[in-house]
C-alpha cells in the first residue's frame, strides 16, 4: 500500500496480489480509498489489473481524481 495525503483528505492505493492458476504470472487488482479525519468516504474497488505492484499508483492516481471532482 501506499499513503498521501491530499487537499486534507489520506488516500491510499492498494496492489492486491491476483493469481488464478499456480502457472500464471503474479498480477495485482489496483484500488483506491480516500478518508477524512478517520471516516471512509469512498472506495474505488478493483480499477484494473496489472502486471506490477505500481498498481498502488493507479489507485492513488483515481483518488486524486475523486478529490478534485468530489471535495
């Protein structure tokens, strides 16, 4: 996982390891949550799935997005 923090909200960005078959290469599920002062305020679920950890990046990359539509 990775934390910022962001226009007063932490958000984090999540690299959910993903293997269907014990064959397969490793793939991680990227996401996102946004919280404020110790409240959940959004989560993004499973964005898209990618071949590295920085999926985390793409999490934090919508929760970014989100602040600046939403907060």
């Amino acid at each position: 996982m990775e934390r910022d923090t962001y226009k007063g909200y932490d958000l984090w960005g999540h690299a959910i390891a993903q293997q269907a078959e014990l064959l397969t290469p490793k793939r991680y599920a990227g996401g996102g949550t946004i919280i404020r002062g110790n409240k959940l305020i959004c989560t993004s679920g499973v964005l898209e799935l990618f071949d590295s950890e920085e999926a985390q990046y793409a999490g934090l990359a919508w929760a970014r997005a989100w602040v600046d539509t939403h907060g």
